[in-house]
C-alpha cells in the first residue's frame, strides 16, 4: 500500500509541477487517481510540506510549495 500512495504522490507531484495549482476535484479526475488513494497521497505531501491546501471559493486547492 505504502509504494501505491508514494507512486501516486509522485504522479500528483509531477501534474501540479506541470499545471500549476489546482482543485482537488480537478486534480483527482485528471491524474486517474481514485478518490482514496488520491486523498492519501496529498496527505503525504502534505507531511513532506511539499505542498500548500487552500479553500477558495469552497473549493479545496492544491499547489506546490
């Protein structure tokens, strides 16, 4: 489980890298990623402080640090 959640890490890593910021939604339905482990590997960039979350317009936003 753990090589799943850092493999995706890596593939949302990649796409912010090349796309700028992003909803989560967006973010989800772009990589593939289904919504669970999609929502893990954020949370793994998270704790790496890899990655800022904010809310605007009630929409979660993703970019990168």
């Amino acid at each position: 489980m753990f090589e799943i959640i850092g493999t995706s890490a890596g593939v949302i890593w990649q796409y912010l890298d090349k796309n700028g910021p992003s909803t989560v939604a967006k973010l989800i339905r772009e990589t593939q990623l289904d919504e669970k482990t999609a929502q893990r590997a954020i949370g793994w960039l998270a704790q790496e402080d890899k990655v800022v979350l904010e809310t605007v317009n009630r929409a979660e936003t993703i970019s990168l640090k």
